[in-house]
C-alpha cells in the first residue's frame, strides 16, 4: 500500500523535499507518495491541514517556514515533542505517537514532534570529513536557524562555542533560554558577541543568518578566520563562502543539510535507513 507524505509550508512550490524523498522511496524500494502541501499562513490552518491529513492515514509530514513554531505548539500540546525539537522550540518533523494510538488516542490527537535541522548539518559537516570532537565553532546569527543547531553541535562533541549576531541582545537571550533549556548547553559556556566583532581562528564558522541569498554581506573583520565556512543556505553563490574562500578556508553551502535533514525524517517515519553520500550523488 501507497504510504503518503508531504511537506507544509507557505511558500512550498520551491520545494525540492518530494524529489529528495522520493528518490529515498527508490532507495528503499518503498511505494511512497510525497507531496507538496500549500497552507494559509495561520496557525488554525495549520492545524486543520494536518488534522485531516494524518485522520486520513498520513503517515508522516515535513513542515517548513512558517509553521516550525505552529507545529512545535501543536505537538506539544497532543502527542509531545523530542528533546531536539523541545530545545530548537520547532518541529520539522510530524509523525504519529505509536503509543497514544495502541491506548486509542485518534491520529490527530496523537501527533509528535521532531526536529532533524541540527542534526542534518551535523551529519553533513562529518559527511564533508570535518571532525566535530573538540572543534572551536563560531555561529553567525541568533534566529530559529541558530537555535536549532546549537544543541547537536554540542552532543557532536565541540569544545568551543560563540555566537555572533547583529543585535548582541538576540545571542544573548538565545544563550540564555537554550541553557534553562539543556543542562549539556548551559556546561558548554557559549560566548556571545556582535557579528563585526567576531575574530580569532576557528576550526569552523557557521553562518545561519537569513542574508545568504539576498546579496547583503555580513560585516566580517579582517581578523576572523577558520579552517572551513559553512552557509546554511543553498541556491547560488553565497559572499559569506567567497569570502572565506578567498581566506583559504574549504566551505560548503547547506544543501547537503537539506538532504541530511530529509534522510533523518524518512528514517523516523519508515524505519529504513538513507545512504546519504548514494543519494546526494543522485540529486546532483
Ligand atoms: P531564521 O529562522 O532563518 O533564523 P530569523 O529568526 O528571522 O530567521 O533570524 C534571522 C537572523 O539573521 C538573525 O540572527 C538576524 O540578525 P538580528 O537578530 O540582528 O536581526 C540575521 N540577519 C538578518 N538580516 C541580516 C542582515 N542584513 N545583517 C546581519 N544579520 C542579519
């Protein structure tokens, strides 16, 4: 039997989750359906959307901006969240509580929240064979992207960690709400500061600002360097990368995130493990 799958978001015919997973499908020799879902930008949509997707046998959905916080306050109020999603405040991934089902809980009120963002990029990062263990990590910006890689980042097994953003009072609340969140990020001491006042050496620096492919440039000071860049956006060139490129430093954009995110969620929903490098060779 056909199992379904789609992705919500607002804008989604961008998308390139259905060519992903449906090539996962290949791979696994699994007869999946998954599709783009377009919802009205309020969280009552939201809300009937999946509803009567997963009433309707769904057996797992992706959600995209802007709904990651909608979906995360859905779940946290029927069938719970994981510890990922619980510290990144959203969900990425909507799959059904097995628990909840077997005592008779209806499907739309059993709905459970994931979060694979931070450890797709973990999982890239390695793919592109950076260590994580013990590495000195700089993370440009303080938004829902920052947060939900700081806690993967961590559990990878960093040493150092700063986060740099514009507004040094968004890092540092960040910081803050994510150490009540985690006892292993409060251990952890991150440092904060403002973005132009970033500098040292690191052995890698994430940019997770929303600026990569509006042609604005971050204020970089000249005496920032690390070994590698990485931009978690994808689509052309990105001047954070050229930047550090012109530095020396190997980089990469996020689209092999994309992919590692994408593997995570179908390895939750159908059980069946992705081979990553196979498939990122495929959708090249
Ligand atoms: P996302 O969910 O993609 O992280 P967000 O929560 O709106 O989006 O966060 C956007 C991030 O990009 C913030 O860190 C923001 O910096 P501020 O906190 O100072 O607003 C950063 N950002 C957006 N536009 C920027 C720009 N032109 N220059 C520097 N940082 C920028």
């Amino acid at each position: 039997m056909t199992q379904h799958f789609i992705v919500i978001g607002n804008p989604i015919a961008h998308s390139k989750s259905p060519e992903i997973h449906t090539l996962f499908g290949a791979q696994t020799g699994l007869d999946i359906c998954y599709q783009r879902q377009y919802c009205p930008d309020d969280a009552a949509s939201f809300t009937a959307v999946i509803e009567a997707f997963f009433h309707g046998g769904g057996i797992g959905a992706n959600v995209t901006v802007p709904f990651k916080q909608i979906a995360y306050e859905c779940c946290a109020a029927r069938g719970g969240l994981s510890e990922h999603a619980k510290v990144a405040g959203a969900v990425n991934t909507l799959l059904l509580n097995k628990a909840l089902l077997a005592k008779g809980v209806p499907p739309a009120e059993a709905l459970y929240g994931d979060n694979t963002d931070g450890q797709g990029l973990v999982n890239h990062i390695q793919r592109l064979g950076w260590s994580l263990q013990g590495a000195r990590v700089a993370i440009i910006g303080a938004g829902g992207a920052a947060r939900g890689v700081v806690l993967p980042l961590i559990e990878a097994g960093i040493e150092q960690l700063t986060i740099a953003n514009r507004t040094l009072s968004k890092a540092t609340d960040l910081v803050h709400e994510l150490s009540i969140a985690s006892t292993a990020i409060a251990d952890k001491q991150i440092k904060t500061c403002v973005t132009a006042e970033l500098s040292g050496e690191f052995d890698i620096i994430i940019n997770a600002t929303s600026i990569g492919l509006s042609g604005e440039t971050l204020p970089l000071n000249n005496a920032l360097n690390c070994h590698f860049a990485y931009d978690m956006m994808y689509g052309r060139e990105l001047p954070f990368l050229q930047h550090f490129e012109a530095r020396g430093a190997q980089t990469s954009d996020g689209y092999g995130m994309l992919i590692g995110q994408a593997a995570l969620s179908f390895e939750r929903w159908t059980g069946h493990i992705i081979d990553v490098a196979k498939a990122s060779e495929a959708l090249k």
